[in-house]
C-alpha cells in the first residue's frame, strides 16, 4: 500500500473518532467515509506491514462508525461492518473483543426484525463475557437477550435476563446502564399490562438518564412514558411526552426511534378519533422502517394501518395491510404479532359476512396465544 493511500486511510479513521458523537458531520462526509472502509476491509493481508495492523485498523475504524450506524438505523450496513470485526477480533485472538462484535452482531438481527437469529450470537457473546470478562459486556448481552425475547413476546423470560442485567449494573454501579435496563424492564411490564410497575421502571429510568446527560434513553422514555399516559386515559399528558421524545429523537438524527414515536403520535390520533392524522404520522414511520429495514417495526406498523383503514370500513385495504404485517411477524418469530394480526384479519372477514374464514382465522390467533402463554388473550379472541 502506498504512503498516501495509508495517510488517507488514517485521516479518514482520525476524522471518525473525532465525530463519533456528532453523527451530521459523519453523515456530511459519510460517502468519503464508506469509500476508505471499503478499501480497508478489502485491503490483502500483505499490503501492510506489520501482519496485524491491519486487523487493529480495522476494529477501530468499525468501532468509530458503530455508533453513526446505528444512530441512523443502517442495520445491514451496520451489520456488514461488525462481521468484519469479528473476523479481524477473532484473527487476533482478542476473546473479549470477539464477543463484543459477536453482541453488536445480534443486535444488528434484532434490529432487522430477527430475534431468533439475535439470540443465536447474543448467546454466544454472553458466554465470552461470562467466561473472560468484562462484566459490564456481560451485563450488556444479558440486556440485549431480554429486548430480543420480548420481541418474540417472551415476557417473562425476557424479564429473567433483565433482572440479571439489573443486578449487575447496580453491583458495578453503573447508573447509566442501570437507566437502560429499567427502561428496557417497563417495556416488558408494559406489555404485560402491569403499568404500575412499568411506570416505576420508567420514572427511574427516566431520573437517572437526566441525571448523566443520556438523551437518548430520555427521549425513549418520554416516549414510553407517553404509552402509559394514554392507557391510563390521559391523552394530553400522552401528546406531551411524544412530542418532546419527537424533537430530541430528531435532533439527535435517530430515525429508528423517531419512525417508533411517529407510530405512538398514530396511534394516538387513531384514539382521538382522528384516522387521517393517524394514517399520517402511520406513514412517516413506515417510510423511515423500510428505509432502515426494522422489519419487526414494520409490520407492527403495517397492523396498526390496516386498523385504521378497517375503521373506516376499507375491509379490502385493511386487508392488505394486515397480510403484510402477517408476513413480516411469521418471518421475524414474532408469535405474538402473529396472533394479533390473525385476529384482525379475522375481523375484516368477520366484517365482510364471510363467518367460515373468520373462525378460521380466530381459531389460528387464539392457538398461537396459547402457545406463548397469552391466556388470557386466547380467552378472549372468539368473544
């Protein structure tokens, strides 16, 4: 490799590190940025010198743009990136960085709607850390292990591996981490439908990322503080929280949480009564979904569209919305999803006086939710 060639490269990973909280001047240059890492990670192991500055290049320059990709939800690029590390961490025989890209890796999964696959590396993350340290990376896959079974609508066992995280976060004292987890625990509370204890997770997640400066896990709290406000019948209170978490997710150019507020602000629409402005803000966040490819996000987003047209007595719109979120939910694992599409999609045929197809349906939407445990929601599917 030539000596300019080398300058630049290091000008370019220098120019990263430097911006790697200020994700607008990444992005302004990111083409350039994109340009260099391709010449990097395709570089043959004997154009540079030393046998392993390459590898050591490589961490660094992936490690400086991580948080940039993730922050603008490029998940496959992201994803693409962290495998390259991998196989450099794991050339240079450096265990614990080897189960750190193995977690940035599942976390790319979970990301693209693939919890199942997530967990196959977070797995394997978990049991670096475990073995080899550090704690604090241990504490992370065991918070990433919960989010990715909440997804697949594991509550409880996503709530077994929070709890782990928890523990750890406090015994480091770790408070920033220890917001992220709480956070992380209200969700799958929330989910449960126990709001008391979500809410308590919330105001102390939300206390102690003020506390340190965390924007981002404030805004998402805000944002799920928001979810809460409206089940307990508050919907100012609810449009407070959601436009607050709107404007900081925005400026701090996460569009993977800005398309997640933009579906709550639907949903929020959709329960004043207001299915246009719904549909509206349904769209912005599908857009930005499909963009960043969170397929998971989508289809719950698709669902909640297809709802919204049912409403306004569109069956065979609603319908299309509805098998498209179903598609998406059986690829993703998403059982949970899965059930409650199949009884929307149910209530279309319900709708539509076509009663044979409509058990058919429910009876596939109450099974599924017995088969995950949602008792109670199988009760109530054929009621």
């Amino acid at each position: 490799m030539s000596a300019a060639r080398e300058r630049y490269l290091r000008y370019c990973l220098r120019f990263a590190q430097m911006n790697e909280s200020n994700w607008a001047a990444i992005e302004a240059d990111f083409g350039q940025l994109r340009r260099a890492w391709e010449d990097l990670s395709g570089l043959a192991s004997n154009t540079i010198p030393q046998p392993d500055e390459r590898e050591w290049l490589v961490l660094a320059y992936v490690d400086a743009m991580d948080s940039f990709l993730e922050k603008r939800g490029l998940w496959r690029e992201n994803l693409a990136w962290a495998e390259r590390a991998l196989t450099a961490a794991t050339a240079l025989e450096q265990e614990a960085i080897a189960g750190r890209w193995l977690n940035d890796i599942g976390w790319c999964y979970r990301s693209l709607g693939q919890p199942k696959v997530a967990l196959e590396y977070l797995f394997q993350g978990l049991a670096i850390h475990r073995r080899v340290g550090p704690r604090a990376a241990e504490a992370i896959a065991l918070n990433n292990i919960g989010i990715a079974y909440d997804d697949l609508g594991q509550r409880r066992r996503a709530l077994e591996f929070l709890e782990q995280a928890l523990a750890i976060r406090r015994e480091l004292g770790d408070l920033a981490g220890e917001a992220i987890t709480r956070h992380n625990m209200a969700s799958a509370y929330f989910s449960l439908s126990e709001l008391d204890a979500a809410e308590a997770h919330y105001q102390a997640a939300l206390e102690l990322a003020r506390a340190f400066g965390d924007k981002l896990t404030e805004a998402g709290t805000l944002n799920n503080l928001g979810e809460v406000a409206l089940m307990r019948g508050s919907a100012d209170q609810s449009t407070k929280h959601y436009l607050e978490a709107l404007a900081m997710f925005e400026a701090l150019g996460d569009q993977t949480h800005t398309a997640a507020t933009f579906n709550n602000l639907g949903l929020l629409a959709q329960h004043r009564g207001q299915p246009r402005q719904s549909i509206e803000y349904f769209e912005a966040a599908l857009a930005l979904q499909r963009q960043s490819g969170q397929r998971a996000a989508e289809a719950i987003t698709l669902n909640n569209l297809g709802t919204v047209y049912e409403g306004l007595g569109e069956r065979q719109r609603a319908l299309s919305y509805f098998e498209q979120a179903l598609a998406l939910h059986r690829a993703s694992g998403d059982e949970t999803g899965e059930a409650t599409t199949l009884g929307n999609i149910g209530g279309v045929y319900y709708g539509l006086g076509e009663w044979g197809r409509a058990i058919s349906y429910y009876q596939g939407a109450r099974e599924v939710f017995q088969s995950v445990g949602e008792q109670n929601k199988a009760a109530t599917v054929l009621n």
